[in-house]
C-alpha cells in the first residue's frame, strides 16, 4: 500500500474546509467591493480569453487551491507525463497525447526511443492518402471518383472526429460528404449509407486491435452492403476500406490492403485520440493544412500548461474552480453551454473526456477514495438549453458550474443577414451568464409593479457560478485549444483526486457479459450466471422477438 497520506487527511484539504465553514461568497457583495474583478480574474491562452470573475472564489480560496495543487505535486504528475514516464499506473503505459502535435524537431522518450519521428510519419502518410482522396486521384474499384467517406469507430474513435467535423464543418470540403457510425445498433450504419453510391464510398475503420466487437460488427456489415453492390467482387474491399488500426494481420483477413493502414500508439488513450490516426476523416474534410493549424492549437495550451506559472496557468485553474464546487460545494455536475451550433457535439465529446477519465472511486494505490471524483458533464448548444433545463439551473435546487463559451464572429460563409443575427446570440450568452450570477431580487422584482403573490415565483437567488471562455472565431487552431484546455483540467482534477485517469476498467465489464448473454438472445442458449431479473429479461425479449 502506498504511504502518501489520503488526500482529506492533507492539511492543505482541512484548510480548504475550514475556509468552506465561513460561508460561501457572494457574487454581488464580491463585484461590489472589487469592480477590478471583472479584470483580475481573466486569463489569457491563445486565442482564448477566460474569464472566471463569476465564480465563488476569493483571492484567498485560489490560493489555499494553489497550495493543495502543490501538496499533491499536479505539475510534478503534469512533468512526468510530458517526458514520457508511465503514469498510467494499471496498465504500465505512458500518456503521451500531447505527443501527437509536438513539433517534428521534438524528443519526446518511451523506452528510450524517440517517438516524435513515428508520429510525424504516419502524419504524412495521412496527408498524402487524404490529398488522394480530396483531389480526386484515388478512385473506388470501378474507377469512380470517391464521395463519400464514412467513419467506423466508437468512443474516442467516433466522437472525437465527428465532434470535429461539425465544428469544423465551415472549413470542410462540400463536395464529399462524411458520415460516423458508431452504435452497434444496425439502423445506424442503415442510415449513414442508405442514399449512398457503394461504388464512391470509401470506409474508415477505427479499431487499434481490429478486434472492438461493435466497430468490427458494423465494419462486417459495411463491407457485405458495399459488396452486394458492386457485383461481390472480394477485390473490391482494398479499394473503398482502409484500417486505422496496429493489427496488421487481422486488417488483412478483412481485406484491407496493409499500405492502407494508418498506425498509432499504446500510449494513446482513445479519448485523446483524434489528432492521431483516429483523425483520418477530419483530415480528408478540412485538408492536411487546416489538420495541421488544429495540432498548431492544441500544442499552444501544451506549452502554456507546462509553462505558466500556477496564478495564471488555464487548465490549473479551472481544474481547481472543479474541485473546490465537487469537494467543498457539493456540486455534482458541470455544464459546458458552447453557444455555437458548430459545437452541437463538444460537450458529448467532453463527456468521455471527463467521466470516462475521473470516473473512479479508488486511488492509484488501489485505496477507496473519501471524497468524490469526476462530475457529471452535460449541456448542448445556447440558445435551445435556455428553453429547456436553464429553469433548473436559475431556479432549481442544485448548484451546476457552467462554462459558457462563445465567439465574436460568426463563420465567414454566412449571408450577411444570418450574421447579422450572431449579436443576439452572443447577447444572449452575456445574460445568461450576469442573470445566473446577480439574479434578481424580491425588491427589484416588486418595483416592476410584480403582484405580490408572485414575487418569490420571479425572484432569482443569482450566484450561481459561470465561467466564460471567448475566441475571435472557430477556427481549426481555437478548436484544438479548447480541446487541450478541457484535456488538461481533466489531468489536473485528477491529479488532485490521486486517480489513474488514462484507464477505463468501467468501460469492460458490460462488454464482457454481453458476449455471454448474446447467445441467450439468438440461440436461446442458456447462461450460467444470469441474476433473475436479467434471466426474466432475456425470456421476455425471446417472447417478444416471436409476435408477429
């Protein structure tokens, strides 16, 4: 068993809440008595601006946080795992996503050998196989110039690209069009190519063991619907699929050609994935260049992650605003409000990278954890949360942390009208985030003439807690900054929980029984193990398969 003292044993943690005890600020008597706030709590990454001055923290409570992040050695962990070392503790591998947008002339170490060269070939491949594709150059088996490109996966093989396909989708090329299949549910793959010509469909599958049973189940499927129509010919599979995969013999059974296989590494996790290999998709849509700004993106907040100083370092920072609501103010779940309809996607994106990395209950030593770990991620694009679950956050009884992200211009191919109208979205996003912080209170709501009965109806208790994030526009570099913010907070609040955020145990054992149970389904099989409920289940189902 490890010595290092549980995490709320720490004197730094008893700080914490001992400061806790004396209340929980108030965001009006807060602005009211520093105005300079407004100023003071913002920082800089980037393209990106960060304003946290709507949050319930004094300069005291960020720098007792400070102190517990130095306690728990985040930016010793945050070093470690910049120079390779295997800090993912239960399945002996390093952590090396940030690997992947390092420059070429990097050195960056596993086992002694310099992965930076291997990342910056398969990246070429890919430029050179997705300029093919675009120009034209590479054609299906009969000839015919390829248009449509569908994307196989799941988990960080699915979400991460087709997040950034639509956020990216004003920088994509029109004229392909680009599908993602995920679900195992056949009508999935029904969907994504029943109006599609087999003969200009190329298919990307996404498998690191080419064994993943859900993408291999619908790769199946794909290849027997791309058969069916074009005449059977087996040959015809190495001209319309290609494996991003390290399984070079199952790839070829399938009848990929093994050229056409575009590798990466054990020491990327699948939810840190899509600016490896696992991006080949989004590279065909927006073009190696663009591929290229995007990692030119992430790897600005890299730098700034393992370079500014703790008072002005983003990702420390809004990790800490994470553990002090989770730990100290009982919240249990954070929304992320992108108000941008490119970003329709970004926050089912941060609900791998957040819950299936902190989603844990006991540390890296194996020892059950007293304080709790990951929040629940939620939210969807502004303005349609306002119609919806904004009344629960304003007026409800839970505490929900938001950040609100926004942009001053729109994408340049909107019509002038359509742009026109991004000055009421933004001023919507602006008073979401002032109403969520100062309400409205029972005098303010009298002196509008409100009848009395329904004052408590139309006040507004206010400080609830917003942070803002603001970028000139969406392009592929600010999108790659933000996806490396929220990556690195994650590592931070992990690293404060003393968690292994880079396994996925949670993510195996559903997947395990349900290769036991499918015979159930299909054969009528009996299975040793079955609870009652699930046996009564599976006879229910079976029943219910025969009515006609």
């Amino acid at each position: 068993m490890s010595d290092t003292p549980l995490l709320t044993r720490r004197p730094q943690w008893t700080a914490l809440e001992d400061h806790r005890a004396q209340g929980v600020p108030e965001l009006r008597e807060l602005f009211a008595a520093d105005p300079a706030r407004a100023e003071r709590y913002v920082v800089r990454v980037g393209d990106l601006r960060i304003d946290y001055s709507k949050n319930l923290v004094t300069d005291e409570t960020l720098a007792l946080l400070q102190e517990l992040a130095a306690a728990t050695d985040v930016f010793g962990l945050r070093d470690a795992m910049f120079r390779g070392e295997r800090i993912n503790v239960t399945e002996r591998r390093a952590v090396l996503h940030t690997a992947l947008r390092a420059p070429a002339d990097a050195v960056i170490e596993v086992d002694g050998e310099n992965v930076v060269p291997q990342v910056h070939t398969v990246l070429a491949k890919m430029g050179d196989f997705a300029e093919r594709v675009r120009s034209g150059e590479w054609t299906g088996h009969t000839g015919r110039r390829i248009r449509n490109v569908v994307n196989i996966g799941i988990g960080g093989s699915d979400l991460g690209p087709a997040m950034a396909y639509e956020a990216l989708r004003a920088y994509t090329a029109r004229d392909l069009t680009f599908r993602f299949v995920s679900n195992v549910d056949g009508a999935d793959l029904h969907e994504a190519v029943r109006d599609l010509d087999p003969a200009q469909t190329l298919f990307i599958v996404a498998s690191k063991t080419f064994t993943t049973i859900e993408t291999i189940t619908n790769a199946t499927s794909a290849r027997s619907w791309l058969l069916a129509g074009l005449g059977g010919e087996e040959k015809a599979v190495a001209k319309h699929f290609v494996a991003l995969s390290t399984n070079a013999e199952k790839v070829t059974e399938f009848g990929i050609d093994v050229e056409n296989m575009f590798e990466f590494w054990d020491w990327v996790g699948g939810r840190y994935s899509y600016d490896s290999a696992i991006g080949l998709s989004l590279m065909i849509a927006i073009g190696p260049d663009r591929f290229r700004e995007m990692l030119d993106g992430f790897r600005t907040v890299d730098e700034h992650f393992r370079s500014a100083p703790a008072e002005a370092n983003a990702p420390l920072i809004l990790g800490l605003l994470g553990v002090w609501y989770g730990n100290f103010l009982d919240a249990q779940s954070h929304a992320v409000l992108p108000y941008s309809h490119y970003l329709s996607k970004f926050t089912a994106y941060l609900q791998q990278l957040d819950m299936e990395s902190n989603g844990k209950s006991v540390d890296r030593a194996g020892r059950g954890v007293e304080w709790q770990t990951g929040p629940v991620v939620w939210g969807t694009p502004g303005t349609n949360g306002q119609h919806a679950y904004y009344q629960l956050i304003h007026q409800g009884t839970k505490l929900i942390p938001a950040d609100l992200i926004g942009f001053a211009r729109p994408v340049a191919e909107l019509s002038d009208e359509l742009k026109a109208q991004h000055d009421l979205l933004m001023a919507n996003l602006f008073a979401q985030g002032q109403a969520l912080a100062f309400g409205k209170t029972e005098d303010e709501v009298r002196a509008e003439g409100v009848p009395e009965e329904q004052v408590p109806h139309r006040t507004f208790r206010g400080n609830h807690p917003t942070t803002t994030i603001l970028a000139a526009e969406l392009t592929p570099s600010v999108l790659g900054q933000l996806i490396a913010l929220y990556e690195h907070k994650v590592f931070v609040q992990g690293a404060i929980w003393d968690i292994d955020s880079f396994d996925q145990w949670g993510v195996e054992l559903g997947k395990v029984l349900a290769k036991r149970v499918e015979p159930a389904l299909t054969q009528g099989t009996e299975v040793p193990g079955l609870d009652a409920s699930t046996a009564a289940l599976v006879a229910a189902y079976r029943d219910l398969k025969e009515v006609k």
